[in-house]
C-alpha cells in the first residue's frame, strides 16, 4: 500500500484481498530485531543519518545495513533520499510512516448484516462556534487574517481552509437518520494538521475531539506541513504557507471510539452520545487549555490540501 504523503497513519484489513500483500510486507520489515534497532535510531534527532552514521552507531556491516534498509523501505517505514556531493552520493536515511493499525478478526460473509450508509458533508466554514483569540480562513481567492472580533464573519461561508493557533471549533449534522434508523456506527472524516506560522513539518498539536460533548480521543499531530504544495491548493497560494494536513477517520461504534482503524477509547460508545435526542449532532475539535502542545489547527476543506473533500459524517445503519 502507498501513502498520500510521509509520516502518515495506515490501516491494513485482513479481511481486504487488497491488503494481504500490504500486511505480509510490513510484518516481515519488522520481524527483525536489527530493523527495529534502525527504526529506534532514526527516531533521535536529527531523525536524518548517512549510512555510514548508522554503521558506527548501530556497530553492523555497511552490507548488513543494506539489506535491512532494503526491507524497511520497501514496506514504505522509513525513506532514503540521495544527494551529490565532490566526493559522491550520499544517502540519507530518515522517518516515513507514523504508525500502522492492521485488524485480523471480521464477521464471516453469512454472518454480515446488511448495511447502509449516509454520508453528510459540511464546508470547514460552516462553523457555528470558536473558542479561542483569532481565527483565520481562506477562500478559493482571498486570505482573511486575524479575525478576533466577528468569527462569523460573512466569508467565512466560502472558506476553504480555516486555521487557528489556539481554541475549538465546533460544527452541526443532521441526526435524522440516528433518530429513524438502527445506527451500527458513525465515522466522522477530516484532513487536519498543526498551526505554526508560515509553516513547521515538526510543530506537534495535541487535538481533541469531541460530539456532543462527549470527549472521544485527542491525538497529537505531528506538524504544520508544508515541504511540498498540496494537491489541490490554488497557484496564487503561496509555498511559504500551510500545504496539506493528515486524513483523519475517527469512528464510534458499540466497541468505543477508534482513529483511523486503531481503537483508542472504550468508554464512550454509541449509546453514550445521545444520536437520537434533539434534531443534531455536535462535532467539536481542537486544543484543550490543559493540552501539553497547544499548537492549533488548519482544517481542509475539498479545494485545499491533498483530499477533494469537505468535513464529512457518515452514518452507518442496519437496513
């Protein structure tokens, strides 16, 4: 499997015939106490070593390295760049993928409810609440900074990025399909990364996530990224500023709450979130004042960033 862009969060299904290939590789990148020791290394600062760095610190053979950074980069862990230089071309060694989450068990194909699915989607303008100093958004043609005293300022409508260093914001969906059908889970999906000013590939933001009040699970964002242009962002937005961010899928079924396939959170299930009471749900994320990394957000909308989309909820119901 190949990733959107480095340092990314993938999931692996043992029950998806396209995985089978995806799960075998990178089990077999870890299988090896040595690679593990090289996935320890490269994960100091400066997080970027030569390969003849790694022989010294490791104490192993230039050709024994090899071969195991071989493996890891095939399985997409870790990257090797190379530049020239007058005395040759040096290899540089550095992180790649964040973490993996592969589930082994599923239900059988005669044991499968059948099931049907309402996907609602929201522009990251449309918020109807922030809590925090400043607010900042973009439009497909136009940056309106350092809005403090009207959040809900007209254009915020045709926002395509909004951005904060601090504080929550807030979004409503329909719970119409909550309150009518047997909801089986709901998945809440949105591209998000850091606020630094210009841009900081290392600026962490711890992040939490909220639906009708209910903490689900906060998770620390690696960076404000911004080493190459998002896919989809417009020629006149400039290469200093904010690129893309991480896809999030954060679901909530009667087992907890899980982000991006990895289970982070048994105490609040379905029953806990109130879906079926009032006429709406209440999605709410960003920085709690006691956050150990206070450092905001961008939130990307479908013509921003690397994903065609808007903040999404999708609600997954037995027919």
């Amino acid at each position: 499997m190949k990733y959107s862009h480095d340092r990314r969060s993938v999931t692996f299904d043992l029950e998806n015939e396209a995985d089978i290939e995806g799960i075998s590789t990178l089990c077999t990148a870890l299988s090896s106490p040595v690679r593990l020791k090289i996935l320890r290394q490269i994960n100091t600062p400066p997080y970027a070593f030569s390969v003849p760095e790694l022989v010294k610190k490791l104490g192993i053979p230039t050709t024994t390295l090899l071969f195991h950074l071989e493996k890891l980069e095939k399985a997409d862990v870790l990257k090797m760049t190379y530049t020239s230089a007058s005395s040759g071309t040096t290899r540089k060694v550095s992180r790649k993928l964040h973490d993996a989450g592969i589930s082994f068990y599923y239900l059988a194909e005669v044991q499968k409810v059948k099931e049907t699915s309402v996907t609602q989607s929201v522009s990251v303008g449309a918020y109807h609440d922030f809590t925090g100093d400043v607010i900042n958004f973009a439009t497909n043609d136009f940056v309106y900074n350092k809005i403090g005293d009207d959040v809900f300022h007209e254009k915020r409508l045709e926002a395509q990025l909004v951005f904060a260093p601090s504080g929550t914001i807030s979004y409503m969906f329909s719970n119409k399909m909550c309150r009518l059908r047997k909801v089986k889970k709901i998945v809440v999906s949105l591209e998000i990364c850091s606020e630094a000013p210009y841009y900081n590939n290392d600026y962490l933001s711890d992040v939490t996530f909220w639906i009708n009040g209910n903490e689900l699970t906060t998770y620390t964002i690696k960076g404000d990224y911004g080493d190459r242009r998002g896919n989809l962002n417009p020629e006149w937005w400039s290469d200093e500023s904010t690129q893309y961010g991480e896809l999030l899928s954060i679901t909530v079924d009667d087992n907890g709450v899980s982000l991006n396939g990895i289970m982070k959170n048994k105490s609040v299930t379905l029953s806990k979130l109130g879906l079926d009471n009032g006429n709406r749900i209440e999605f709410t994320f960003g920085n709690k004042n006691t956050a150990l990394n206070v450092g905001g957000f961008n939130v990307f909308g479908k013509s921003f960033g690397d994903h065609p989309q808007d903040i999404l909820f999708t609600t997954v119901y037995e027919e």
